[in-house]
C-alpha cells in the first residue's frame, strides 16, 4: 500500500499527536502564505512567500516549481490548495524524495 492509499483508510485508533510537531511548522508556514487569510493559498501566494523567506535550503524558488507543486496536489479544479491538500502534497513529496527500494536518503 503506496502513502495515497494508506491515508485514505480509516485508522482503528485516533491518533492524538502523531507528527504533531510537523504538523505545526506546517500550519505556521500554510499560515503565512495564506496572505489573505482564506484558507487556501495559490502558486502565486506560495511563490511570493517562498521568494521573501531567508535561508532556505534551495535558495531559487521558480515559479514552475510551484506551479507543479500545485497542480499535481490539488484534489479540486480551484487551483488553490487548501490545508489537507498543502500537507499532503508536501509530505507525499517529502516520501518520494527521501524512501527508495533500495533505501532511506539521510537528505
């Protein structure tokens, strides 16, 4: 079962404070990006946000990177992400670029 399939089961158990701290720095970032407060941010909003943080690790945010993030996690066509898809995306990304076959990237 990929991590697709695994998050759209129900759990036996709630989980009460699973990833709880990524969970956070997640929701402050989705926080600060969403400039107007809506509740969803769009590639412009993640763009400008990302172009106007101080020390990233991969300093050059270009607008296809985040034209790409967006499309590809989106569930509906508003071309807007809410905060479940925001997280989704970013650790379905995060999965992907870290977990192989053969092993588990220290980057």
């Amino acid at each position: 079962m990929n991590i697709a399939e695994n998050i759209k089961t129900k759990p036996t158990f709630a989980c009460e404070n699973c990833f709880k701290d990524t969970k956070t720095v997640i929701k402050e970032f989705f926080d600060y990006v969403d400039c107007n407060k809506d509740g969803n941010i769009s590639a412009e909003n993640l763009y400008w946000g990302m172009t106007n943080m101080k020390d990233l690790p991969h300093p050059k945010t270009t607008t296809t990177m985040v034209n790409d993030f967006v499309l590809n996690t989106m569930e509906h066509k508003t071309a807007a992400l809410d905060f479940i898809d925001f997280s989704f995306g970013l650790l379905v990304g995060m999965y992907e670029r870290v977990i192989s076959k053969e092993e588990l990237s220290e980057v």
